[in-house]
C-alpha cells in the first residue's frame, strides 16, 4: 500500500513506548489515556450504531478523508506519522504519499475495533481512537488547530480540553 511502510516487529514496543509514556496509555480504561491540553474529545459512537452499515462506512471514510487532509497540513511532504495498532502491526505512514495515492484510503483514524494512535514521531501531536469508547480524541495545538474545526460540524465533542 503506498504510503504505509510496516515497522519490523521488533520495533513495536519501541515505537509505543513514547505514547504510551506520554500520555499513560492503559488498554481497557475509559479514557485510555491522560487526555492531554489541548485536545478535543468527538464522539463517534452516532455512526457505530447505526443501523446501515452503509451509514457507518460512508462517515468512517469522511472522518478518515478529513483526518488525511489534516495531517497534510500539519506534516511536511516529507515527514511521517507513527501509525500505531494495538496488537497489531505498526507502520510509518507517510500523509503526502496517500494523498496523492491512486489506492483507496483502506484505513486511518476511526477505531475498528483496536486502538489507533497517529501521531507525530515525538508524540506530541496527533490522533487517538478509542474502539470501545466509540471517541476519537485529537491532541497537540497543530493537529488540533487543523482537525478540529473540520470534525466539529460533523461530531459531538463529549470532552474538551482547550
């Protein structure tokens, strides 16, 4: 897939370690992490029940396309985003690389039943999606400041931390 590089498995505690010593990720807690200032909080879980499927995958894929627009402001062309899966592969997903990609957007932000976390190589700016939560939590002033005001029309916040 174009713009998605998998981190060697060996590398999968390394790459989780400065989130999860960031933001005291804890799986199965609810928040899973110290939400940290700023960020905001969106609800998803109007998509997760709804009763089409067609319903949820059409506002999975604006919530992702939104999210992809962001990070394309956000990061450089050739800057690159930590892409973390609970359990699950990790990868370095490079923004730019998708954007321009004649492959479909398979996946990003919205939590499909794992955690996600994309998030800048320090940690310090990015997204989190909680699967059982049903919320997508977007931290640090710069992906803030993109995401945000794109995802407000269209989500409720149900935790705010500006």
């Amino acid at each position: 897939m174009e713009g998605w590089d998998v981190a060697p498995p060996d590398r999968y505690d390394e790459l989780w370690a400065p989130f999860i010593a960031r933001y005291g990720f804890v799986p199965g807690a609810v928040p899973a992490i110290d939400e940290p200032t700023p960020s905001v909080t969106f609800d998803l879980s109007g998509f997760f029940t709804a009763a089409e499927q067609s319903a949820f995958t059409a506002t999975e894929r604006a919530v992702n396309a939104l999210a992809l627009l962001a990070m394309t402001r956000v990061f450089g062309p050739d800057e690159r985003v930590v892409a973390l899966d609970w359990e699950h592969d990790c990868h370095w997903f490079h923004p730019h690389v998708q954007a321009v990609s004649a492959e479909p957007l398979w996946r990003l932000v919205v939590p499909n039943g794992d955690y996600y976390a994309f998030v800048s190589e320090d940690a310090s700016t990015g997204t989190f999606g909680h699967p059982w939560e049903q919320t997508l939590c977007v931290f640090g002033r710069p992906m803030l400041d993109a995401l945000a005001p794109l995802l407000a029309p269209l989500l409720p916040i149900i935790r705010d931390h500006r």
